[in-house]
C-alpha cells in the first residue's frame, strides 16, 4: 500500500491496524509513505515520531520516503522550525513550543538527510515523492544520488 502526500498523516497512521492500540500486530502490507511528514498541523513531531517507530519495529514493511518539507529550507518556512522573527508573523514554531528549543528539529533534520527518497515497488513502480529530474534516466542515477545532506534549491 502507498499512501500518499496528504494534509492528515497523524489519523492516518492512527487508523493503520498495527499500532499499539491494537496489540501492535505485525502488518500484512507493507507501506511507503511518501513524505510531508511534517508541516501539516500541531501533530507533525508527533507523527513523524510514531512514523519512525513503525520503520524501527518493523524495518521490512515500512518504507519512508523523503518529501520537500523533509528539509532545513521548507521547515523554516512553514512552520516545523521558525525562528523568532518569523513567529511574530503568527507561524507555528512546533520544536520551540513543544521543547523550548532547536534540538528536537535539528535531529529530525539529521533523520531527514538520511530518508530514502525513492521506493521500487515489485520492480514494476517507482514511488518519489514529487516526481523526476528530467535528467534521471535510470534507476541506477537514483541509487548513487547522495541523500545525506540538504535538498539544493534547485531540486
């Protein structure tokens, strides 16, 4: 099952049959969630935290890939990071509200640059979070892509 970039992961992933609600049944499917964790409401540390947890527990069913927001530049723009002039324009500051300070998004920011940023589903689908560089020819371009670090500006 892919599930894909949508504005309610937390009563997704708590409507998911695994989790600890329900005796933390090991899943029948596997799952790629396909990024934006995080900015997308007060749940966002949350939901990511939960996601992790699924990954960590069952590493061969859950795949997360990385999205946009799944980085330095995007958090601080919407919301999961802001600094202090920002907050005055009324943006959430959720790591700085929540913990009163950056440590709690600096090392979400480290667990983004790791992410995977592309699932091959049955050798028959590829699963990226918000589509191709023109200049990806092959899966093998993908494999090599260094995704330890920032996503550039230019994609």
């Amino acid at each position: 099952m892919s599930t894909s970039d949508v504005d309610k992961w937390m009563e997704i992933v708590k409507d998911c049959k695994y989790l600890p609600e329900n005796d933390l049944k090991v899943p029948d499917t596997n799952y790629v969630f396909m990024g934006d964790f995080v900015d997308r409401g007060y749940y966002s540390l949350e939901t990511l935290t939960r996601l992790l947890t699924l990954k960590a527990k069952w590493p061969d069913k859950i795949t997360l890939l990385r999205g946009n927001h799944e980085s330095r530049q995007i958090t601080q723009v919407y919301g999961f990071y802001v600094t202090r002039a920002a907050a005055i324009c009324l943006f959430s500051d959720e790591c700085q509200k929540k913990y009163g300070n950056a440590n709690a998004w600096k090392y979400c920011c480290k667990v983004f640059d790791v992410l995977t940023i592309a699932a091959l589903v049955e050798d028959e689908v590829l699963c990226v979070h918000g589509g191709l560089s023109p200049y990806i020819k092959s899966l093998d371009q993908i494999r090599v892509i260094d995704r330890n670090q920032e996503i550039p500006h230019q994609g």
